[in-house]
C-alpha cells in the first residue's frame, strides 16, 4: 500500500461521513445536483487569514494571488479580509472588477501582457509589475496616448530562489521579472517619464514548507530591494515581498511554522535599512489561503479488479484535478490527501486505486491507497482541492466539461 497525504485540520464527520464546515457530503452533492464537484469553506479561508493576520507583523498588507482560484464567491469571501489582489491577466482583472474590487488595490504581473491589457489597466488604476524594458515602453507610451499616469512597480528577477520551493520562479534565466542589475535605470526611466512610481515586486518561489527557506529568502529579497533603491536613487513606496508559503499535500509533509515565520519578519522589519525606512510592505499568497480550504467530490461509477488490483473508477479526474494526478509540476507522483467520504468513519479494508473516467492511464486520483471497501455510488473526496483545481485543469479534455463548484 502506497501512503496518502495529510487531510487538512477543519474537516468532520457525522453519522459516517466527511462534513464540511458541518454539512454532510451527501446534502451538499444533493444540493449541488451533480458530481464531480468543488466544495470551499468560507471558514476555512476565514480562520486561515485570521491566523496569518496574528502571525504576521502589524502592517505588513496581505494580498490573495486570484489565479489560485478566482471562483466568485471565493473573490467576494476575501474582499472584506485582504488588503490587495494580484492579477495575472486581463481575464481576471475582468474578474476582480465583476467582483467590485477597487482596482487601486490590484497588482498586475505576468510575462505578456498585451497592449490592450495594459490599456485598461491604466485605465482603472492597476498597478502594473513590469516584467521588462519593452513592456516598461508599451506601457508608458499607451499611458501618453490615453493621456494617463500609470502606476508602476518592476518586477525584479531575483539573483536567489526560495530554496525547497515547489516551483521556483526566480535566480539565473527566467520569464519573470527583470534581472537584478538592469533594474535601476528602469527605475530611473520610470520616474523620469512622469509615472507614479510604486516599487518592487520580488516573486522567488512558490510551496515551500520550510520556515527556514522562507525566513532566508525575506531577508535576501529585503536586502536586494535596498541596494536596488540606493542604486536607483529612488526610495521604494511599496516592497511585494512575494510568498511562496506552501501547504502539506503530500505523505511526510509538515505544516510551514508560519508563527517562525512572522516572528522573523517581525525581528527585520524592526531592524531595516535605511533605504527601506518609508517602506510599505506585502506578502502575496494563494494556495495558503484557499487550498486547504477546498474539497473534490467525485462519484464511484465502477469498481473493477485486474490482474488482482481493485481499480475505483469516478465521474471526475484529472480534468479538474491535474495537480492531484501528479502532473501539474511534479517529477515523482505522489498520492494527495484522498478518503472515501460516504465511509469516512470505517477502517482501512484493501488496497485500490481511484482512477478518473478519462481515457489515459494519466488520469490516477490515488495510487494503491489504504480504504475501506468501497462501491458503485460512494463519493470519493480529495483534499486540498481549493487551489490551482478548477482551473488549472483541463477541464474540455474528453469533452468532459467542468465541475460544479460550491462555497459553504
Ligand atoms: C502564482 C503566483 C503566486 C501564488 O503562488 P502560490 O504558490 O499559490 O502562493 C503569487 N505571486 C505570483 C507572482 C505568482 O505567479
């Protein structure tokens, strides 16, 4: 039997099933009238921020990474608790402005950005993390012609990664940002054309689940935006710290120590350096806020044996659940928290493997698993399904089509 993955804190049972926020499973499928579909926790993603805000220094602003998961209700959940948002195209800055965020509060970043996506961002008051030179110019030449001042931040690619990171998206050849030693004339030339200048964005990673790795990387990105700014003669208004704060999605996973985390930050922030001494400070999450918050509801539509192997066959799969089939930036696959939510009381009884109903051997939700028997018209639940599930997957692959998607 292969291992499975931690199941996030927060979820319960009653009556032999998996509740969530305390609402059976079977009453929220009901409601939803179909499988496969997405459950999210308001309270889940409330207590998340809440720990975050007591963890976190006093003043450092906190921002929700919406690619994460841009469902509505999950935008209209977290407008009133974070600070700021941070886009990555124009289809979610259609998103954020459905959803009746300020745009004065929405950071724009992102390799590619088109002219015209630059245009209404001015337009509304984005700040836009310019990833290079010629989008520096596009940008500032749309602003000219629109007869606009744009707001602009650079983003830096950092001559460090955030070590342990899941996905690193910093130090020596990358889309992002742009390299450390040509970003004080950027600078110079942003002041110089009249541009409200905002400051740095220093992105260096992604799920990283050492306190130690992270507490290293802030001190590295704050020390690299004050040489930056003495550099540039330029104080920073603003210093987007990046994130990179990971989840346990794996077996042997340990939760981040995110109180060593903001208690670190807390000890630098009391010590800055001169050149960062007006500074305004933001950590950028997403799957922290919202991954453990979401669950994935498929339903058993056959149950199969070969070669002696049980195969528990679901209505979903990797269509909506690519990460969890291992195949969303992992090398070696590893199964994801995953339980029989219609037996969640009962003890392991076999090995069986929770497949989807795509016609790929890719399409794995478990591997070899612990479960208690389970049958035709059980739900299978797979946790940390509230980041990078819904769309991030290849929902139109098979013509399958997407989930339902819920909030309780
Ligand atoms: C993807 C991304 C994030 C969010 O990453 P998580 O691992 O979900 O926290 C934050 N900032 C930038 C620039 C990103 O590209």
């Amino acid at each position: 039997m292969k291992p499975l993955g931690p199941i996030p804190a927060g979820y319960g049972e009653a009556a032999g099933r998996l509740t969530i926020d305390g609402q059976d499973v079977l009453a929220l499928v009901e409601a939803a009238g179909r499988t496969p579909l997405f459950v999210y926790s308001r309270a889940l993603i409330a207590a998340r921020v809440a720990r975050l805000r007591a963890a976190l220094p006093v003043g450092v602003a906190l921002h929700y990474a919406i690619k994460a998961n841009p469902f509505r209700p999950v935008l209209d959940t977290l407008h009133d608790l974070v600070d700021g948002f941070d886009i990555a195209s124009g289809g979610e800055l259609d998103k954020v402005v459905a959803a009746g965020i300020d745009p004065r509060r929405v950071s724009f970043a992102g390799p590619g950005k088109r002219d015209d996506e630059l245009a209404r961002a001015v337009a509304c008051g984005v700040t836009l993390n310019l990833e290079s030179e010629g989008e520096a110019e596009r940008v500032l030449r749309i602003a000219e012609r629109d007869g606009r001042v744009p707001r602009l931040a650079v983003r830096v690619n950092p001559d460090f990664d955030l070590k342990g990171s899941g996905m690193k998206m910093g130090g020596g050849a990358k889309p992002f940002g742009l390299d450390v030693e040509r970003v004080p004339d950027l600078v110079r030339r942003i002041v110089a054309a009249g541009a409200e200048w905002r400051g740095f964005h220093i992105f260096a990673g992604s799920q990283a689940l050492s306190a130690e790795h992270i507490i290293e990387t802030q001190a590295q990105t704050l020390q690299l935006a004050a040489r930056l700014a003495e550099q540039a003669g330029q104080p920073v208004p603003h210093l987007n710290l990046g994130g990179g704060f990971g989840i346990p999605y794996f077996p042997g996973d340990e939760p981040l120590d995110l109180e060593r985390v903001g208690a670190a930050l807390a000890e630098r922030l009391a010590d800055l350096p001169a050149a960062l001494a007006g500074t305004r400070f933001c950590i950028e999450l997403g799957r922290y806020l919202v991954g453990e918050a979401g669950v994935y509801l498929t339903r058993i539509v056959d149950r199969k044996i070969s070669h002696g192997e049980v195969f528990l066959v679901t209505d979903g799969g990797l269509h909506h659940q690519l990460a969890a089939s291992g195949n969303f930036g992992t090398v070696v696959r590893r199964n994801y928290p995953v339980a029989i939510a219609t037996r969640y009381a009962d003890p392991v009884e076999e090995e069986a493997s929770v497949v989807g109903c795509l016609c790929t051997p890719l399409d794995r939700l478990a591997d070899k698993g612990g479960f208690p028997r389970a049958d035709v018209g059980d739900i299978v639940a797979v946790f940390c399904a509230g980041a990078y599930g819904a769309t991030a997957s290849p929902a139109e692959f098979l013509g399958q089509g997407p989930a339902a998607e819920m909030m309780v």
